[in-house]
C-alpha cells in the first residue's frame, strides 16, 4: 500500500518476523514515525510507554486504551497518553501509521533516516 520510498525506509528492529508485520520509519530527535503493514493477525498484551499517536489506512484493530474498547475501521485515529495501559487486536492485512514521541522506541535494523530542525532544503 505504502510507496516505494516509504518501503525503502530503514526497518525496526521489532519482535515480529517480516512476514508478519513490515515495520519501516522516519526518526528524528523529537519522535518517531512508523509505517506498519500487518501481514498476519497481531495481540499486543497490554503494554504502555511514551505518548503515541496513530491512524488506520486499512483494515481493522481492536484497541483497549486506558480501560476503554474501540474498534477502528480506516481514517480512524487513536491519542494514547504517557504511560496509559492499551492493548491491541490487529486483523491481517491492516495498515497504520504510529507516531511515537520517543524517538528510540524500537531500534532500526539499517542506517537511520534522520531529520534535523535545522536541516536546510532548496526543494
């Protein structure tokens, strides 16, 4: 679903085979974006660490934040705040992007893509 320069981004280094989730991203000093592709059904237990944003592209997740169940569908989006338990039922073939305030949440497994504040372009 994603471009070819997304899928060309550095992978994370997360507890899933490839083909299970693909998992590319964009780090910078201030957070960290990632573009995720569930290839297979995913439960996340409940878990919970620096603030998260996220919207759904495709297909399905049941998230638990804070207490709450919600089912998203595609152009749905989910706020999840410092530290607030959440859990996650993620349907094969969804697609998201997370933004993660925690710029070192998961690891890459090649050579970062970073963007700097100060940073000039002439585009």
């Amino acid at each position: 679903m994603f471009p070819d320069f997304i899928d060309a981004l550095p992978q994370l280094d997360i507890p899933f085979p490839e083909d299970v989730v693909s998992a590319r991203a964009i780090r910078s000093n201030k957070g960290l974006a990632v573009f995720f592709t569930f290839h297979k059904d995913v439960v996340l237990p409940k878990h919970a660490h620096g603030p998260q944003w996220g919207t759904l592209l495709a297909g399905e997740i049941t998230m638990t934040i804070g207490g709450t169940t919600r089912t998203m569908l595609p152009g749905d989006t989910w706020d999840i705040g410092d530290g607030v338990p959440h859990s996650v039922r993620i349907a094969a073939g969804s697609v998201a992007i997370d933004v993660f305030a925690e710029p070192d949440r998961y690891a890459l497994k090649s050579d970062v893509l970073e963007v700097s504040e100060d940073s000039d372009t002439d585009d």
